[in-house]
C-alpha cells in the first residue's frame, strides 16, 4: 500500500472505526454465546423452554411467597381492608388476562390453596412446568414462661451478663424476645438500687429476768435487731445458793451480780463487744428491771447480736456480691431481704412464627395470548437460541476482522501526512494509566448497571439495548488504549509515559534539595551499618569484615559531615534574614561545595552590609536635616506668627492691606504646621518620640473625636456615622498621639471624602484585638496603591488642589505603632478603607479591702 495513503488521516479515522466496529461485533456475538450458555445452551427445543421458565419463576418467586401468605391472612381476617386492597393489587399483577404467567400452590395434601389459572385442573398444553417446595408465614404467636431460680447470690450475676442460656427455657431458642424479673419489688431494686444496712462485729450481751416465761416473752429483736440469737444459760430452778457459776460460797445476790458483769466485762474490767452494747449490759445496769437483785431468783440470757455500722443504698448487684463474700449486710426492707434471699423469678417473653408447608407449581401456556414482558423476552430468547450457530461463526470472524483492523490501524497511528516521523498529540501525553485502565472501568460499569437492571425488573429488551451499547463503549475504550500504545511505542516514550515513573522521576528530582539529600542519606547510612552489624558476625575469618566496618564509619563520617555542614549553611542564612551581616565562622572549616557556597555567602553578607550601613548613613543624615532645618524655621516662623497676629490688632489702612494680611496669617500657620510635621515624622520613624500608654476607652475617644468633627463635616456636606459596641473596650494609648492619628484620618476624610456622602467609624472585636475601621467615599478616583499612599510627602490629591503636606498618613502609621498597633489601608473603587488594629487591654483584678476582687480600673460611669 502507498505510504501517503497509510498516512493520511482518512486512512487513520476509517481504521479506527473499522476496529471498533469489528470489536464491538466480536462483544455482541460473544455476549449471545454467553446467554446461550447461561440458558444451558440447550440443543432441543424442551430444554430451551425449560431454562426460560426458570429463569422467569425465579423473578417472581419473592412476589408468589408473599401473594400466598397475604391469601392465607385475608382468608382468616376477612374483615380488614388494608389487607384486602393489598390482595387485590396482587390479584391485578397475576390476573390471566395481564400476565401469560401461571402458578398454583397446594399444600402438603394437595389442597389447592391458590391459582391464577382459570384452566386449573384441565388438561392444557403447556410450555414448560416445574414445582418448588417452600413454607408461608401466617401468623405471630406471642407467649411467656416463668422460671425460677434457687440461688439468688450466686445465679444473679449468670442471669443479668447473660452466663445462662435464657432461650434453653424455651420451646424453640429462636423464640426468645426479652426477660424480666416477675416480682416488681424486685424489678425495681434492680432498676433503682436499694436502701441496705450493713452490720459490725458480733458481741454478746446478758439479760436477766424471775422466771423463763418473762425471758422467752421478751423482745430480744426489738432491743438488739432483728439478727441477734439469745439463748437461755441458767436454769430459773436454781438459786443463787446452789449455782456455783453464778453466785460464789458465802456470797449473795449482790455477788452474782458482780460476776455476771464481770463476764460481761471481761477480768480486767475492759469493755467486751461494740460501745454500745456494753453500756447496754454494763452502765444502764441499775436502770434495767432485768438486773439481778436480791428479791429473789433470775434467769440468765445470753444474748449475742451485731452492731449496725452503716445505711447505704446500692444497685441489686453490689447487694449479691456483698452477699457472696459473706459480708453482713441485709436490705432495710425486711420483705424485700426475704423475697430477695427466697430465689429468683425471671418471666421470659418469646414469639413463635406459624407457618405451612406447600408446593407452588409454576408453568407458562403453550400459546402465549398476552402481549407481555414474559412473550417479548421468550421472543428475544427463542430469537436467540435459534440463531446460536451463527453466534458463534460471527464471533470468529468478526474477531479475525478486529485483527486485521487494529494491525492496520497500528501501523498508521502516529504518523502524519507525507511524514514517516511520529507526531505525538497531546491526548497521548497523559499518563499511560488512564488508557490502560480505561477498559477495564467501563467493564465493572457495565456489570454493575447490569445487575442494578436486573434487580429492578427491567425488560429484556431494554437490558439487551443497554448491552449493546456498553459494549461500544467497551470497544472504543480498548481501541484507544490500543492506539495511544501504539503511538508510545512507536515515538519511544512508552516506558516515560507511565504516570508512576513520572511520579518516580519527580520523587528523585527532591534530592537536588540538601535537607531531603542529608536525611536519605543518613537513613541509607543507618540501615547500611544495621545490615553489616547483623552479616558481619557471620564471617569466620575477622580480616574479612575489617574493611566492611571502616566502610560503614568512614560513610558514617560523611553523612555527619553533610549534615553538619548544612546546619552551618542555614544558620549563615539565618543570621543573614534577622540583618546580621557580619562574616561567619565555622569551628570545622567548609570544603568542596560547602566551603564554596560559604564563601559566596559571606561575600554577598559583605556587600549586602555595606548597602545597609549606606542607606542607613544616608536616613540618618536626611532625619537629622530635617530636624535641624525644621529647629531652624521655627524661630523666624514664631516671629513672623506673632507680628502677623500684632498686625491684624491693627487697623488696615484699607481693604486690600486686610486681604493681604490674612493671606500672611493663613500661609504662616500653614508653613508652622508643615513645620511641626516634619519634626514630627522624623521622631515618629525613628522612635525618638515619648510615648505614655494609659488605659483608654474606645467608646469614650470615638465620641469625642466626632464631636470635634462634627461641624467641619457639616461644612463639606459630611456627616459621620459611629457603629460602636455598647460593652467598653479598653486599649493601652497615648491620649495625645492617638488623638493625632485620629485627626490625620479625619481631616483627610474632609478634605478628600465626597460631598453628600457619609464617614463611618466601625468597631468590632477579633479574638483578642479591637479593629477602628474608618470609611468614606472619595471624591476624585482613587489611583494609586495604598502602600504608596503610606510614603511621605505623597498625596491622593496629585492636583494639589487641597492644602497638605502629604505626611499625615505617614505620621499616623509611625505613631500607630509607637502605641503597639498597626494601621492599614485599603482601596475598592472610589472606596478609602483605613483599619487601626490595637490589642485589648484587660484591667488587672485587685482583692478590696473586705476580700472580693474589682477591677484596677473602673467603668466609665464611675470614674471622676
């Protein structure tokens, strides 16, 4: 073939399209075989129509399940009319006379339950049939049981964290919903926590009383709790006389007494049990009728009980812990200890489902009457199965075609008209990735939306429209990556275009910079000396690892030495950004490239330093100027202000002479206060000039300063306008410098600002600063840049039109900052925007003299 011709773009454009074409036959084909396959490519008839009916059952399986389960429902429920209109929806869905598919479901006797054949029972030829087994859902039932548990203490916590099996109750596990316990004193307690007494250590205590029948009727719980125990140790039948254990040889009542206590009491005398069951027995002994006396025979009862220490109240679940490591503790509730300590009811909720057996039959009529989405896909299926062959005989030629066409298409891309030199486009200068990813993306897209379709019941016929065209995209895709490889290939640049070797060559590029270069190759260092320290000691022979450890220090060396060497460098240029222009010296001298870059720093430090001491030579010759020349004005201007003022006391021989004369007054007191301004701004820019910071009200010093205003604004058709927060904002200020600045601002809003037009003063905080905004429209057009306004002896007005020095703005910024603020300005248009920024000043809090803290300044409102 004629080179011209292959290099043509027609050549090139037919190329392309045959290729995709071609491709995009080979997919469609391929795509048949693969639905031929997944019908079971079926070589009879029967078997066709056996995989198509599968296929529609299995859709509409999920809707027959729930048709029969509402049937059944309505069946036992008549009565209510949701359920109905839901039944007749699917009554509609199923109705013969709209859909071509049949079913009928029997149960497990083959009791007909439900059919949308009007034929059921008939003989009737049937394209395919097949029965499915499943069960229906048709009801809840809800039941509940009781259980009962005999060990509290211990069954408690395996009961509450679920350690036992609650659903093992139940007649089926999967029945279980919920548990509770059945007693609601209990439920409560375990809600709520209960109120608890916890007991001391046991003592004993005895009581004596003139026969057993007083003892025993005696209330022993009442007096000592209810968990003391008595017991009855001398008998009511022996005297005094005869009872060794109680009264000694000789003695008499008083004496048994006396040893009863002494039991009590202990030999030494010391106090037996808590305080205050001793003193019960022991102090309060003459008050108790109980006490033995000498009117005749007692009865001894010993008496043991516990001291109540504390009242708690804690959750049912401290109270059986307490109780499983023997503590004493009770519930204060005596009903609530017994049901607590009796066992454990718990009532177990559960729901069991009701369901049937039964067989759903499905099958499709030979004759497919209804014009549905059942007969149009068996259409495109039957369409399909008979023309299967010729799927197949497609797919291979048209792939032989996409061969022949992508070899062609190969050979021409590239190249351009009457040129065998490839041109490269800008499309194939993208990273190769995206090409070669491309295909395959589209093919995961397809998949999705295919089964997103699927999901939703979309016809086959439109699914089959969506495919072929997907499988377009598919094979454009994959003939332009085909194309752009070719290109790649073809220019040379297959293996740079990789978007990761880009990344991999800029990765690279960082190592041009000292700090990225210092710290990779300290890392390789490091890891270069942990690899020999770990291959090293595998040698036998010493002499072999001597040269691999003086390599490992001698690289060691240099990276220090790198590393050294540019925190020497960047300490040099640091020192060289705060103004320090002296040369540098290094305690290790720099060589090779360092030493060479050090120098040239320190040359450029020597030059750069002797600019500045000019420049600062020459600023300081020009303040001192102006100040000599402005100290040396102001004795002949006084002269001149103070005759002028002598003259105008006088009368004027005339008009003319008094028009004179106050042209020389105006003119003095103008030349007097450039005079003060020129002083002024060389104190101000070299900080010469005294400042006395003092708290000051923002409120207060704006509306003063508006009230001075006010009627010079009124004589240029101004009125300002102050936006000023209610709360009192303090600032640290001169009272003198900062009505200076404010004045500068002001006066040249008046001389500037638009007539008709309105100043604004707003107010506003930003964390810890307070911002003064002032605004105003001006009047000529506003061409030049606020920086530049910020010079001395530069003026808006370049007409000259209005008095000035071109110095206020200049004088306000030096003192502006003199006072620890800052002053910007800013130009929109026609608008001047001027914004004082001061930092907010908080009055220290100081204690008063009765203790209570009050600020070291009071408000305003206070002060005198």
């Amino acid at each position: 073939m004629d080179k011209k011709l292959k290099y043509t773009p027609a050549y090139r454009t037919i190329a392309v399209i045959l290729s995709i074409l071609f491709l995009w036959c080979f997919g469609t084909s391929l795509l048949i075989v693969i639905l031929n396959i997944g019908i079971g490519f079926a070589d009879n008839t029967a078997g066709f129509r056996k995989a198509f009916l599968n296929m529609t059952a299995a859709k509409e399986m999920n809707n027959l399940h729930d048709y029969l389960e509402l049937s059944e429902r309505a069946k036992k429920y008549p009565n209510i009319v949701g359920l109905q209109q839901n039944l007749q929806a699917y009554q509609t869905q199923y109705d013969p006379n709209n859909t071509n598919f049949r079913f009928s479901a029997t149960d497990s006797d083959g009791m007909l339950l439900l059919t949308n054949d009007p034929n059921y029972g008939s003989e009737q030829p049937l394209l395919a049939s097949d029965t499915t087994n499943t069960s229906i859902f048709l009801e809840k039932l809800n039941y509940q049981i009781s259980q009962h548990f005999d060990d509290p203490v211990n069954d408690f916590a395996e009961i509450v964290y679920g350690r036992v099996d609650i659903s093992q109750f139940l007649d089926q596990p999967s029945d279980y919903l919920l548990w509770y316990f059945t007693d609601d004193k209990v439920a409560i307690a375990y809600r709520d926590g209960l109120d608890v007494l916890t007991l001391d250590g046991q003592y004993t205590d005895y009581m004596f009383f003139k026969n057993e029948e007083e003892a025993r009727k005696y209330d022993y719980e009442g007096t000592y709790g209810e968990e003391c125990t008595w017991e009855i140790t001398t008998s009511a039948a022996h005297s005094y006389d005869d009872d060794d254990d109680i009264i000694a040889a000789g003695g008499d009542a008083a004496t048994a007494s006396e040893k009863v206590q002494e039991a009590v009491t202990g030999s030494d005398g010391a106090e037996t049990g808590t305080d205050a069951a001793v003193k019960t027995g022991s102090e309060n002994e003459q008050a108790d009728p109980h006490i033995p006396n000498d009117d005749g025979h007692s009865v001894v009862v010993t008496v043991t009980a516990y001291g109540i220490r504390e009242k708690l109240h804690m959750s049912l679940e401290k109270y059986y812990e307490m109780k499983r490591n023997n503590l004493m503790v009770y519930a204060e509730s005596d009903e609530l200890e017994d049901l607590l300590m009796s066992g454990l009811d718990i009532t177990i909720r559960a729901e069991s489902s009701n369901e049937r057996d039964c067989y759903i039959r499905t099958y499709l009529p030979e004759k497919l009457t209804v014009q549905d989405s059942i007969r149009s896909n068996y259409e495109i299926f039957y369409l399909l199965f008979k023309r299967s062959e010729w799927s197949v005989i497609i797919m291979f030629v048209s792939l032989a075609l996409t061969i022949i066409a992508c070899i062609s298409m190969c050979t021409a891309a590239g190249h351009s008209r009457n040129d065998e030199e490839i041109t490269v486009a800008r499309i194939h200068q993208f990273a190769y990735e995206i090409f070669f990813i491309l295909p395959p993306i589209v093919m995961v897209a397809t998949v999705f939306l295919l089964r997103l379709l699927s999901q939703i019941d979309t016809p086959y016929r439109m699914i089959a429209i969506f495919c072929v065209g997907m499988i377009l995209c598919i094979a454009a895709s994959a003939v332009l990556w085909l194309y752009t490889t070719a290109v790649r290939v073809k220019a040379g640049i297959f293996g740079s275009s990789f978007g990761i070797v880009r990344a991999a060559r800029r990765f690279f590029g960082l190592f041009r910079n000292k700090t990225l270069t210092c710290f990779f190759c300290l890392i390789y260092a490091l890891g270069l000396f942990i690899l020999n320290a770990v291959v090293v000691p595998q040698f036998d022979d010493f002499l072999l690892s001597v040269p691999i450890i003086a390599l490992d220090f001698l690289t060691l060396l240099l990276m220090v030495y790198i590393v050294y060497a540019y925190f020497e460098l960047h300490r040099h240029v640091q020192r060289m950004e705060t103004g320090d222009f002296k040369p540098v010296e290094h305690p290790v001298p720099l060589a090779a490239d360092f030493g060479r870059f050090d120098r040239s720093l320190n040359e450029i430090t020597g030059r750069v330093g002797e600019i500045v001491a000019k420049q600062t030579k020459a600023e300081h010759l020009r303040t001192e100027l102006i100040t000599n020349v402005s100290h040396d004005l102001k004795t002949p201007l006084t002269s001149i202000v103070n005759y002028v003022d002598l003259l105008s006391r006088e009368k004027m021989p005339n008009e003319t002479a008094e028009e004179y004369l106050d042209v020389l007054r105006r003119q003095a007191a103008r030349l007097k206060k450039l005079t003060i301004d020129l002083v002024d701004a060389s104190k101000a820019s070299t900080g010469n000039l005294n400042v006395e910071l003092m708290p000051m009200d923002i409120h207060v010093l704006l509306e003063q300063i508006a009230g001075e205003y006010e009627e010079q604004m009124e004589k240029n058709a101004l009125s300002i306008v102050l936006n000023v927060p209610d709360e009192p904002l303090m600032i640290l200020a001169d009272s003198r410098q900062i009505w200076r600045v404010f004045d500068n601002l002001l006066s040249n809003a008046c001389k500037y600002a638009l007539s008709g037009t309105r100043v604004y003063l707003d107010v506003r905080t930003n964390q810890e600063l307070v911002e003064i905004t002032m605004k105003n429209i001006s009047a000529s057009p506003l061409n030049i840049s606020p920086d530049l306004l910020m010079e001395r002896f530069i003026r808006g007005d370049k007409s000259r039109h209005t008095e000035g020095s071109g110095l206020g703005l200049s004088i306000a910024r030096d003192l502006t900052a003199l006072q620890n603020g800052m002053l910007d300005l800013h130009t929109d248009g026609d608008l001047f925007k001027a914004i004082l920024t001061f930092p907010i000043y908080h009055a220290p809090i100081l204690p008063d003299a009765d203790g209570t803290e009050q600020e070291m300044f009071p408000p305003e409102s206070d002060r005198t």
